[in-house]
C-alpha cells in the first residue's frame, strides 16, 4: 500500500497549512517550487486543475478548485486514485473549516490547527484500505456475490436436494422402455409358443398313431405291416 | 400455485366468461343478506373452485357446507343450497329441512339450482312437503374454462344418459351453452356435426337462434368460425385405449379432477404418512405446459435435462469466481423453477412405478393388436386368462370393450363364453352391467361384417412412430394409433365433411353439415361495412378458431392432439375444446359398472 508522505493547503503561492514527514526534509521546499511555477503558469492561480509531478521516486499531486490548491506527495505505489481522493477530502475539510477567510489569510495562518487534520488524514488515507471507494464497492458486491452463493447453497437443501433429482431422473431413464418396440417381441414370443404347441400336438398324435400300429402289427417293430 | 387456471393466453376472451360466472354467483349471495350458510353438492364443490377462491366468498359473509344425508350444523339462520339439479339432492334437502323443524329453529331457505331449475326436482319438493318453504333460482352456469384451451359443460353423465337411459336432456345443455359463446363471440357461421346427439344438439342451436336470435348488428366478424360437435359413441375406441401422454397417464393412474391431481404425501417428497397433497395441474405451470402433451418416453429425457442443466451451471457456480452479480441474479432466476421440476419429477417417477410393469407393456401390445386386428384368438385368450386372475373388471373390460368395437361384436359362442366367465369370476351381481354393455353397444354380439379395417385404412389410423420426441403425426400420443375422432376433425377442417362422405356412413349416428347465419352475415357487413372491416382487424395475425364439442367426454390424449395440430406450421387453425366431462376409459366404464349394483341392490 502506499504512502502520503507530505501534505499542504496554499492559495495561490502562498502556504497556509501544511504537514510532512520528518524523513522528507525537503518536501515542503519542492512543494514551493511547484506551488510558484503553477501560480506563475497560471497568471496568479485562476483555474482549477488536478495535475501530478514526478521527482525522482515520489510524486506530487496537486488539485486547485475555486481558488484553494491542495497538495501532497506521495510514493509510486500509492497509484493516483487514492491521492487525488485524499486532495478532495482535505479541501473540503479546510474549506468547511474556514470558508472565505481562506481568501484572505496570510502565510501559515491555518497551520497550528489543520495540520493536525492533515496529519491524520494522510495516516487515514496511507493505512485504511477502505479510503479506495471503488476498492470498497468491490468488496461489498464480493459480499453480496457470497450471500447469494450462500442462498443458493440453502435453497438447493431446503428443497430437494439438486442431486437427487438428476439421480432420480437418471434412473427413470435407465428404467424407459420404447412402449412400440414391446409389441413386435410380444407377438414373436406369442408365435412361437404356437409353433410349440403345434409341434408337441404332432407329436403326440404321432406317438399315439405308433402304438395303435404296434397294437395291430403285432411287435415294436411292425413286423406284420412292412 | 392456484388452482384457477391463468386463461391471459387463451384463443378467445375466456376471462369474461369467467367474471361473468363469478359476478352472477356474488350478486345471488348479495341479494341474501346478512350472514348465510351455502350448502353445496360435493361435485359443484369442485366445479367452483375453478371460478372464483373459497376466500372470496367469505367476504360475503358465507359459510361453506357440502351437502349429505347428515343434519344441517350450523348458526346461521339463513340456508343457501347451490345444487345441481339432480333428484337424489331434493330428498337431501327435504330431509334437512324436516329435521329443521322439531327444534324450532326459525330458519330461511334459499334453493338455487345449476343450471336451470327443471319440473322433476321441483315435484320432489312438493312431494317432501317443503316446496313452500324454499325461495327457488337459478344459477346460469353452463360452462367453466378448465385451461387456457378447454371449456368444460359440467354434465358428468350425459354419455351414460344418452346409451343406456335414453335421456338427452344434457343435448340441450350443450346446445344452450354454445348458444350463450354465440351471445359473447358471434353466431358460428360453420357448423359440423357426426352423431345423434351431435346432430340434435346442432338442430336445437339453429332452434335457439331462432327463438332468441343473437344480435350481429352489434358485432362484426364472429371470432369462431367453425363449430365440430362429436359424440363419444363415434369414437369409443379412443377413451378405450391407454393414454401415453404425460397428462394422460396422470388422468389413467391418478385421476385429474378439476385440474388437479391428489396423491400421497410420501409420493411428492414430504416425510408425512397418511397424508394427501393436492398438485395444481394447468397452464400456468411452464413446465407442466411444455411436458403435459408429450409422450411419456420423451417426458423423462426433457426432466433429466433441466435438472442436469441447472446442475452444470451450479457447479460452475461453486468452482468459478469470475461470475458476476448479474449471472447469478439469472441462476438464482433458474432455480425458481425448481419446485416445479422437483414436483414433476415426484410425479413422473410414480408413474413409472406403472408403467414400467412388464403386465403395462403386455396390455399395451395386446390393445395395439387389437387395434391392427390381427390374431383374434391371442386377444381372447389374454382376456380370459385376465378374467381368470380376476383382474380390476375396469380393466378386463376396457380390453373386452376394444375387441367388440373393432370386430363389430364377438361371434356368439365367444360371447356367451365371456359373459359366463365374467359371472363366474367376479360375481352374479354383473349380470345387469353386462346387460347395460350391450344395450350401449359397447359389447355386444356380432352379427355384421366390422367396418374398422377399412375405416383403419381410410383415415391411416395406425401409423409406425419413429421419433416419440418431434413427432410428424398425431399418432405420437397412442405410439402408433391416431385418435379416429380427431382425424375425423382433421378432415372437418380441411374441406368438411364432404370428402369422407362414405366413411361417415360406416360410423354410427347421422351427421351434418351447414352454413349458418349467413343471410344475416352478409346483411350485417352491408350495412355496417366500416364496423365489420374494423372488427376483422382484431383477429389479424390470429388464425381461425374452431370450437371442437365432444358430447359425453374428451380424454386428455384428444386434447393433446387437437393442441399438436394447430402447433403444426400447415395447420391454420386454433382450437378450442369444448366437452360435457373429460374422461378416461376407467371413468365411462366406472359409472356403468356403479350403478349397474345399484340396481341389483
């Protein structure tokens, strides 16, 4: 996560507030530069802008609205979002505090108290990874994609459980037989038990003939007859 | 999950007619006022759970009752009977009103009957002697929509009436109700009839026209414009056999009453023994819509396929995480159909447990041998042997049924065979129902040459069935048999009864062919030519209506037949069916054989 590592509130070149780390001696003087180059760009600092200046590892953001520059400086990591969000807090924390007068104030007027405040917003904006609204907003359809799993999951058991009915299903399928196809076997096996009962009749109505010739041919072997 | 059925897709306006019904029902409980018990007969019971929510009429202050023999118990002092006019409920009543009176209760009573009150009922009540204390009316309720597609008229006996008894009262209960659809859609200008009833019924709409002509003055185009009227004598071949549709299938092992289906709890998932659940069946299930036509081989593949479907996607539901709210939203939207798989799938498997049976399948072959006429003595054989393992009689007789009308009669000696076997197996008490089957034809001893192969021939009745699952031919539904009565509709739509002028003459019963109304047609659009070309544009992109009328019932595989055809894309015709009951072989024989030991008792 990255770092606010100096912040200041200015109207045009001029400092009213700021707030820095003590391991960047240097940030508040780099921030004057670029405070005067903006007011002199600018002719004395009349539009509003959100612009980003690049030295050597770190960056600094400056945001001017409605007369009131905010500035900070910040690592690589902190990306862009997160600065720029932070610039927009703090205005509108100084300009609530001290609404017009901010026109008029003279150098470090505000810096006993908002330095405070800005002092904690960097640690708020450095530290918290609910700052990123965006990344928040993320998180939260994150939750709502898990609570509509977890419905899914209750309704799926409430019910019938979903594989139960595949399995059932399944198995009536295994169970399905073609109601035509039945019809033809049938008729074969009907046939076929004619053909049987015709052959045992002429069979026993040869069995009967045979011992009526024995009878009358006198001998198992028809003697008389051949 | 209501049992009304959704009719916001039907071919005509059917909700009307159901307001209607409704309306007439409240404004009889409104002219009674304060609170009321409404006694009704068990059947009408069911009837009106397809019109109006029990609820609804509490609001009017009623107390629900279903008539018996047993006191009246109640607080109430003001007596609704909503009765259909049958003579067994005018002795109820009589006698709940006599034991009214020892207690000197100071009750009113109300006497409405459906739908008309006639002389019959009416002299019963002067002979209980409580004519005077009833206020009599009459509740018009000829016709209740069961489905989107299907009206019922509610007259339960009027085939055992028409074969047996001889009494065609029910002829014009059907001719009234078509009269009151004229009244609200137009004269029919086509009418088509095969049949006695039929032709009568067909007679007496011309009759009503006449006496109480609708008006065509104020409507144009009539949005029916065919009327088929069929009698179940026709074709009894068809409720004979065994059904194979989904819907079928639950009418024949289940029973279908007024749209829904009452099973076990056990049967539907639920871990309560002993007690029953009632399934809605109707159109406003998808599902069940999608499946209730199909043959049941098929019905069980598209389950499987759902169920599996949504099985897939939760898996990759529960293995992905790339899903976004979206596309769960829409699963989540899947699985509100569910309950319905589930409950269908409870259902498909307890017909299974029937169909599955090597003794379904043997009857299956011996009903399509029969209907190909082949190999007499294996029929007769399996027969007797079912009579000799004394078989449900329904089903000996549905088979006995089916071989007599396709061989015009048995040969004598086989007659008389059967008949003594019957007795023998299932008792003495048969002889008046064996009786009855002869008088209605149904089975009867042969003394003609049968005419059903070449009507088999004429009208390709049986037809090999390839693909169960998209099936070019009516004959799906029987897996090989297409329903004689609905080829004979085939026929009436595509050119009238002309072409099968012949053919007719081999079926039983007159039949008829006419134009209707015509004169009044043609003078209406002369004079109100914008009115009527305005009324035509209603019915643009809708193809023409045909009302099939079954007089004595409809099965469900009919219906599913009839809903194949217009889904044809040849086909340029919707259907609507319209029947005095929906039927089943078991429910036409059951009546026979019921009050066949009423007689003997």
């Amino acid at each position: 996560m990255g770092r606010i590592q100096y912040a200041a509130v200015a109207r045009g070149a001029v400092v009213m507030a700021e707030h820095g780390d003590a391991a960047f001696p240097n940030a508040g003087a780099v921030a004057r530069q670029i405070l005067d180059r903006l007011s002199a760009g600018d002719g004395g600092g009349g539009g509003d802008c959100n612009i980003s200046y690049t030295q050597d590892l770190h960056v600094f953001h400056v945001k001017r609205t409605d007369g009131v520059t905010a500035l900070c400086m910040a690592d690589d990591a902190a990306g862009r979002r997160i600065p720029f969000a932070f610039l927009e807090d703090i205005h509108g924390r100084f300009v609530k505090t001290y609404g017009r007068a901010a026109l008029t104030a003279l150098a470090y007027a505000m810096n006993d108290e908002f330095s405070r405040v800005l002092g904690q917003q960097m640690d708020y904006y450095s530290n918290d990874p609910n700052a990123d609204r965006i990344s928040r907003m993320r998180g939260e359809m994150d939750q709502v994609r898990n609570v509509m799993i977890d419905n899914i999951d209750k309704v799926l058991e409430r019910g019938d459980r979903l594989e139960l009915l595949v399995d059932k299903t399944a198995t009536m399928q295994g169970n399905t037989m073609r109601f035509k196809r039945q019809a033809r076997r049938f008729r074969n096996t009907v046939w076929w038990r004619n053909v049987k009962l015709t052959a045992a009749s002429v069979f026993i109505l040869l069995v009967i003939i045979y011992i009526v010739l024995v009878y009358m041919c006198h001998g198992f072997t028809l003697p008389s007859c051949i | 999950m209501a049992q009304i059925p959704n009719l916001d897709n039907a071919p005509l306006n059917l909700a009307a007619l159901r307001e209607q019904s409704q309306k007439d029902l409240l404004n009889i409980l409104k002219s009674i006022r304060g609170k009321k018990c409404v006694v009704i007969d068990p059947k009408l019971a069911g009837t009106l759970s397809l019109i109006l929510q029990t609820s609804l009429l509490k609001e009017y202050g009623a107390e629900l009752r279903l008539l018996s023999a047993e006191p009246l118990q109640t607080e109430c002092a003001k007596i609704l009977y909503l009765v259909r006019s049958e003579l067994k409920f005018m002795k109820l009543i009589a006698s709940q009103i006599k034991n009214d009176e020892p207690k000197g209760l100071q009750r009113e009573f109300f006497l409405y009957f459906v739908p008309r009150r006639t002389v019959a009922c009416e002299k019963i009540l002067e002979e209980e002697k409580v004519h005077q204390k009833l206020t009599l009316g009459e509740y018009p309720l000829y016709l209740v929509p069961l489905d989107e597609d299907v009206i019922c008229f509610e007259l339960d006996h009027s085939l055992q009436e028409c074969l047996i008894e001889g009494d065609t009262s029910s002829v014009w209960h059907v001719a009234k109700a078509i009269h009151k659809l004229e009244f609200a859609f137009g004269v029919i200008p086509n009418v088509r009839a095969k049949g006695v009833a039929s032709t009568k019924a067909a007679e007496l709409l011309n009759s009503m026209q006449q006496e109480d002509p609708v008006n065509m003055d104020d409507m144009g185009t009539p949005e029916i414009n065919t009327v088929i009227l069929l009698d179940r004598e026709v074709d009894l071949v068809t409720p004979m056999c065994s059904q194979l549709t989904y819907e079928g299938l639950l009418d024949e092992m289940l029973q279908i009453n007024n749209g829904s289906v009452e099973v076990d709890a056990t049967i539907m998932g639920a871990q309560q023994d002993g007690k029953k659940v009632k399934v809605p069946l109707n159109s406003s299930d998808k599902l069940y819509k999608e499946i209730r036509d199909l043959n049941f081989e098929v019905v069980v593949q598209v389950l499987r396929q759902k169920a599996t479907s949504i099985q897939q996607d939760y898996a990759e539901v529960k293995s992905t995480n790339t899903q976004s709210v979206s596309e769960l939203k829409d699963f989540v939207k899947r699985l509100h159909s569910l309950p319905e798989i589930a409950r269908h799938v409870h259902l498909a498997q307890h017909l299974q447990s029937f169909t599955g049976k090597p003794s379904f399948h043997a009857r299956l072959d011996i009903e399509q041998t029969i209907l190909e006429v082949q190999n007499f003595e294996i029929c007769f054989e399996y027969i007797e042997e079912m009579i000799h393992k004394q078989e449900p009689i329904e089903n000996v007789l549905r088979l006995l049924v089916l071989l007599s009308l396709t061989n015009a009669g048995l040969p004598k000696k086989n007659f008389d065979y059967l008949r003594r076997e019957i007795l023998h197996s299932y008792g003495f008490e048969h002889m008046p129902l064996l009786y009855n089957l002869e008088k209605a034809g149904l089975f009867k001893r042969q003394e003609s040459r049968s005419n059903w192969i070449g009507i088999t021939r004429a009208l390709q009745l049986i037809v090999d069935v390839n693909d169960t699952a998209n099936p070019s031919d009516i004959s799906y539904i029987f897996s090989g048999y297409a329903p004689l009565s609905i080829r004979l509709v085939q026929h009436a739509v595509r050119s009238g009864w002309r072409s099968i002028e012949e053919l007719l003459k081999l079926l039983p019963g007159p039949h008829l062919d006419l134009k209707r109304g015509s004169s009044a047609i043609n003078s209406s659009l002369d004079v109100h030519q914008g009115l009527g070309l305005q009324q035509s544009i209603d019915r643009v992109g809708h193809r023409s209506l045909v009302l099939v009328v079954f007089i004595g019932g409809v099965t469900f595989a009919e219906i599913a037949a009839l809903r194949f055809l217009s889904s044809q894309e040849g086909m340029g015709y919707d259907f609507l069916v319209a029947t005095t009951k929906v039927v089943n072989g078991n429910t036409i024989l059951r009546p026979i054989i019921t009050n066949s030991k009423e007689v003997m008792i």
